[in-house]
C-alpha cells in the first residue's frame, strides 16, 4: 500500500502545481499519464506476488496431499 500513498501524494502535488498555473495544460495531462502508467506496474507487480504467494501454498498443499496418499 505504500506504493498507493505515494502516488496519491504525486496526484495532489501534479494538481495543485497545475491549480496554481505552476505547469502548463500540456505538462499537467503528461504527468498524470505517466502516473497512470505507473499505477498499471504498480498493480501488475502486487498482481505478481499474489500470483506467487499462491502458487507456493498450492504447492505446498500438493506436496502435503502426496506424502499423505
């Protein structure tokens, strides 16, 4: 989730340099795409680890059912 508070942050500080004419239309829409693409990874590497931490206990139940059969 640290990741989440982060750009959170990023988000508030994008508008509110935008708000106070700090950067352009042009520069404000840039900055909100790229934190957007860095939303995506963010959610596709948390994706990444659950997919592993999954795969480990199935695993793990495999091997516990095969030594128990």
């Amino acid at each position: 989730m640290n990741d989440l508070i982060e750009m959170e942050y990023t988000f508030n500080e994008i508008n509110r340099a935008y708000e106070n004419h700090e950067i352009s239309k042009e520069e404000y829409k840039n900055l909100l795409e790229g934190l957007e693409i860095e939303k995506v990874v963010s959610v596709n590497a948390e994706e990444l680890q659950r997919k592993e931490e999954l795969n480990k206990m199935i695993t793990a139940a495999i091997s516990v059912v095969s030594m128990v059969a």
